[in-house]
C-alpha cells in the first residue's frame, strides 16, 4: 500500500467519526480536520511526517469563514475531555501521589498540543504555528472561547524559542537583504530612515546582533 492510499484510506475512518461541529463544517475544513486526527492518530515517523505536510497545506488553505469553524473545532473537539479532568482530579485531591498528579497531568493537556507538537514535524512547521498563532491573536477579544488555542500555541512557543535553542548572530551590510528590511521595519526605539541611514547604523565602528532560531532562517 502506497502512502497516499494509505492517508485517504485513514482519512475516510477518522471523517467517519467527526462531532457534530465537523459535519457542520465546509468541506475543506471536514478535509482539514479529518487530517489533523488522523495525524494525531497515526504511530509512523515517515507517515506521520506525509500526514504533517498535508495537513499543513490544508490549513493554509483555509480563509475566513472555513478558517474560523476551524478554530472552533480545535476549541470544541480538542480540547481535554472534562470527565476524565475530574476523575483524576478526584483522585489526586483524595490521594495526592505522584503517580496521580502524573495522570491529572497527562489528562488536563489538550490533544491540540500534541496535534501542534506533530505539525512541527512538516518543513515548515515551525512558521505554520507562528503564523496560526499571528492570525488567532486579533480574534481573541471576540471569540474568548478560543483562549485555550492560543494559551497552548504559547506554551509550545516558549519552549522551541528558548533562548537556549537561539543563536546570537552579528548583522552587517553583508547579511541577507530580508533580514535587513525587517531591521527597518520593526526598529521600535531609534525609527531608521531608509537604507543609507541603516548602511550608516551598520557601519565597521557598530555593533548590532541579533538572535536567529534554526527553524526561522531569515
């Protein structure tokens, strides 16, 4: 069995079990979720790295409408299921063993952190999650209910940038011109006027650095 018939076969089971939000939905964000699941669902490196990239683009696809019940879905349908929350909490309150934290624990995360976790896996992936967190963060006063979205994206965020996982680089005239146009763009204290004033800030007598994230190149 090839990889892509594979996928749609697994595809085809993990549609069949969609919620009611997901039969709701258009059919690009059924294709979008139904890949998610199966993403999370799946054991295989070299399968479950196929499955990223697909569900990756498929995401990207998404606009507006289709993009918000997306959201809603991971809000909804990922999220930790709250029986399970209970009863391990029941349980460590009653007997607050390590062996029961450790299970409050593994039940009170979400299953979109591990969805993200996987997505990470694709080329890419990293900017995905950067961007899905940039398009998210605008709605959050709208839609409260998707704070658990954006409270994991930040905590797996914190983690990958870490200043430990960063490299300090020097930026000169010679660094690459996308790096230099963001330079001018996002200097918030001393506003630069255009490129001969930032060749003049960059000038051998000057020292400017900057931390790099191996996933982020530019």
């Amino acid at each position: 069995m090839t990889a892509a018939t594979f996928i749609k076969k697994l595809l085809r089971s993990v549609a069949r079990r969609g919620g009611p939000h997901v039969r709701g939905a258009d059919r690009n964000t059924r294709k979008t979720v139904a890949l998610c699941r199966a993403l999370i669902s799946q054991r295989g490196e070299a399968t479950g790295a196929a499955l990223a990239r697909e569900a990756l683009a498929a995401y990207s696809a998404l606009q507006d409408g289709p993009l918000d019940a997306f959201f809603d879905i991971l809000a909804s349908d990922f999220s930790p299921d709250p029986g399970e929350v209970g009863h391990a909490a029941d349980a460590y309150r009653q007997d607050p063993s390590q062996a029961n934290l450790v299970q409050l624990l593994r039940v009170v995360e979400p299953p979109r952190q591990e969805l993200f976790r996987r997505l990470n896996m694709a080329a890419g992936g990293t900017a995905a999650l950067v961007e899905m967190r940039r398009r998210l963060l605008p709605q959050l006063k709208l839609r409260p209910h998707w704070t658990g979205i954006d409270a994991d994206l930040e905590h797996l965020l914190a983690s990958w940038f870490n200043r430990g996982f960063l490299v300090l680089q020097r930026i000169d005239w010679r660094t690459s011109a996308i790096v230099l146009e963001k330079l001018i763009q996002y200097e918030a204290v001393h506003e630069i006027q255009g490129w001969p004033d930032l060749r003049r800030r960059l000038q051998a007598d000057r020292r400017c650095f900057a931390f790099f994230h191996p996933a982020l190149p530019d």
